[in-house]
C-alpha cells in the first residue's frame, strides 16, 4: 500500500511539470484577474455614475470633487477612489443624459402629450428656448423638460423647427403627429404665428396661450394706471436699498413688521402684492420715512411729498379692494393640482369679478382683459372641453376633431406655461456667475438631468 501510495504521489508530480497543466494553470489564474478586475471595474463604474449623477441633480458643479476635504471624506465613507471631475465630465454625463431621455420615452410612450415652450435671452446673450411635455391622462402627469437648445435668433421659423426637432426627440422612430393635443406658451406674436404653421402637421393640436401670463399683463395695465403708487413702491424701495442705517431705524420702529417688498417684473403679481402692504401698512411706512433725513436722499423727500398726497390713499384703496385678488388668481393657476374646469373656473370668476369694477379704470382694465382673452384662440376650444367635460352643454362644436377618449385625457391639462418658467429658473441657476465655462452641449444635459431629477 505504501508502494502504491509513494507511485501515486510521483504521477501528480509528474503531471505537474507537464506543459498542458502549465497551460490549464495559467489560463484559470489569467481568467480569475479578469474576472476579478471586470468586477471591480463594474463597481467603480456604477459608484462613479451614481456619484455624477448626484452631483448635477444636487446642482453640485463637479469641481468641487477636487475639494482635498470632500474628496477624503467620501473616499472614507464611501470607500472608493473619487475620479476627477474631467473623468466624470467626459465619460459619464452623456450616458445619464441619455439614460434620462430613455426614460421620459418610457414615461411618456406614444402620448397623447401636451407640450409648452418659451425663450429667454441668458447672461451671455444667448437665445435658449425650453420644451416641457407632459402626457395627458385621466390623472396628473409629470413635467418633463424634453430639449433645451440655443436658437441663431427668434421668430416663428426658429421656433417651429426646435418643436419639431424635440418631437424626435421623444419619438426617434417615427413621431405621432396626431397624439400632439396642446400646445401652451406665451402671447409672443412669432410664437402665435409658429403655431399656426404647427397645425399643418400636428392636426389635433389646439393652441392656448398661458393665461398666467395674460393676468400678468392685465396686472401690468393696472400698474399703469396708479402712477403715485408706483412712484411710492419705487422710491421706498430705493430708500432701502443697501442702506441698513435706514433698515435699522425701521425695525427700531416697528420690529414685527417686514419691510416693504420689492416687487420683480418677472415675478406674476409681485407689484400688486407690494401696493396691498403700503395700503395696509399705511400710517408704519410714513412714520418711518418721516423719521429719515429727507437731505441724505431725494427718495425720502419725493416719498414725503407722496404721502401727503390724497390721491395715493385713494389710489392704494382702490387697488386693495378691486385688484389685489388676483395674486391670488395668479398663484392658483401656477399649482400643478387642478383639474381644466377647476383652472378654467378661476379665470371665469376673476373675469366676473373684474367687471363689476366700475369707473374710468375699471373700464381700462376690463377692455385690457377682452382683448386678451379674445386674441386667446385656444381658450374658446378649452371652453368648450370645460362644456363637454361637465355636462353643461352636448351642442358644443370644436374646431378640431378629437376622439371621446382626447377630450376625456384632456381634464387634468393645464393652462399654463409656468412649468418652462420653473425650468428657466434651474437654468439660470446652474449657470450662476462662477461657472460660466460651461460649453453649451455640457450646460444642455445638466439643466435637462437637473429638471428631470424625479425620473
């Protein structure tokens, strides 16, 4: 048995040595370091992903992974080694960019979508345009900020073209003209004319123009007609401003009262909100200007001159009690939450109520809201969908041909155009003073990634 034994132990030693076991050998350990190294380099890849991804949607700028502090602490607390933003940049964004198309294609499907547009002009002079879409359900839908492009310049032509380009975006195959049921932007004249050349495409297409933005420009018509309680709201806020000797004196005064607010043109109803705080304020403000020396600044002198004036009472007044309700109005129709008949029920109660306003003003103001209205040719159409939708009228016509179930998915789209303003507002912000590198492709998929953050 020993014999046995001892011969068995010379044939391993001999196969040992043997050139085919060297080879099999080699080959498992050369597959195991393959192995090995795919894996972690799969890891390395998710966390560094995951890492860029958390970083745009945060709005982080990703060079603050050179950060020797937050570099250290994530590679303690996260136990991997942390890739150079240029890594990240150049290897990493485009895949979650298209990772996040992929899924509002899958989101949305074949629709049927509503879509909104606007343009600004950004702190390098640029033309950007924004296209939300949402599908349209028997439920709330997600915005979703599809495209964000720099136009060569805005008219109709430029417009129509961004529409028709994101359309292919969100359908590559082949783009379901028919499943476009509403387009929302502002009144802008070349984006009313795009419009019209849209319809020739997208044939059920009903276009409305944001009726947020027409009590805007209502609300600016009033502004226009109160020209001592403009001159007010802009000479307190020029007393304030950077001058917190004067701020001190006022919350010395009167401590649990803000200070007067500083109303932003961009902002829906900012201004009318500012004249309800002086109406209801009065007597706080002028006691606070009348304690300042009216030497130091000609605002303070022309601010006393306004508060003894009657007519700025009057005016103040007038606006509290007749106007000031639509800050509400504005605010109400900003909320994702309501259904068309709720949204369209507002604007009908604000319209109401604006005619009861009587006087020369009130007839300014109310023939301001007709001509809105009235150059608003898909708010007739939205209409009538309210009619249908309700029960109140079965003789209603539309003017496009849409389908029991278009009109039924049609009761919770909005009438708005805030959702592209709000995209706006990300856009700025990631584009803030201190990161004006950025190439235009690069700014595109971080803004789109950063809005699409709940996908």
């Amino acid at each position: 048995m020993f014999l046995n034994f001892q011969m068995n132990i010379y044939k391993v030693t001999q196969h040992l040595q043997t050139n085919k076991h060297k080879e099999n050998k080699n080959r498992k350990l050369k597959f195991k370091q393959n192995f090995l190294s795919s894996t972690s380099s799969s890891v390395s890849n998710t966390f560094n992903i995951d890492l860029c991804q958390a970083f745009i949607k945060a709005d982080i700028p990703l060079a603050k992974l050179q950060n020797s502090n937050l570099k250290s602490f994530l590679e303690k607390y996260a136990a991997q080694s942390i890739p150079d933003e240029s890594t990240l940049r150049k290897n990493y964004i485009q895949p979650i960019y298209q990772e996040t198309l992929v899924s509002i294609r899958n989101s949305i499907g074949d629709g049927p979508i509503l879509v909104s547009i606007d343009e600004t002009t950004d702190v390098d002079g640029r033309f950007i345009a924004n296209i939300i879409i949402g599908k349209l359900n028997d439920s709330k839908s997600q915005p979703f900020l599809l495209n964000c492009e720099q136009l060569d310049k805005c008219n109709h032509q430029t417009v129509a073209r961004f529409f028709n380009n994101s359309m292919s975006i969100l359908w590559p195959d082949i783009v379901t003209h028919e499943n476009v049921l509403l387009f929302v932007s502002d009144a802008a004249s070349y984006i009313i004319k795009a419009g019209k050349a849209l319809n020739a495409f997208f044939p059920k297409m009903i276009h409305l123009t944001c009726l947020a933005h027409a009590f805007h420009r209502i609300a600016e018509t009033i502004r226009s007609k109160f020209t001592k309680v403009d001159e007010l709201i802009s000479s307190v806020k020029k007393i304030f401003l950077k001058a917190p000797s004067r701020i001190e004196i006022f919350k010395n005064m009167y401590p649990d009262l803000s200070l007067p607010p500083q109303p932003i043109a961009t902002r829906w109803g900012t201004w009318l909100n500012a004249a309800n705080y002086y109406c209801q304020n009065f007597q706080q403000i002028k006691n606070v200007v009348a304690e300042l020396d009216a030497t130091t600044s000609m605002y303070i002198e022309k601010a006393e001159i306004l508060f003894e004036n009657n007519d700025l009472k009057n005016e103040l007044i007038n606006i509290s009690v007749n106007y000031y309700f639509l800050v509400d109005v504005i605010t109400k129709l900003e909320t994702r939450d309501l259904t068309l008949v709720e949204s369209l029920s507002v604007v009908e109660e604000a319209v109401k109520r604006l005619e009861k306003v009587q006087g020369p003003i009130g007839d300014i103001v109310n023939a301001k809201v007709k001509n809105v209205l009235q150059k608003n040719s898909g708010l007739a159409e939205m209409k009538a969908i309210k009619s249908i939708l309700t029960g109140i009228s079965s003789e209603v016509s539309l003017d496009v041909e849409l389908s029991p179930s278009d009109i039924v998915n049609m009761q919770y789209c909005p009438i708005t155009s805030v959702e592209v303003d709000r995209s706006f507002s990300r856009y700025k912000s990631i584009l803030r003073h201190n990161r004006r590198s950025f190439e235009f492709e690069n700014l595109k998929m971080h803004v789109i990634i950063n809005c699409n953050q709940d996908n």
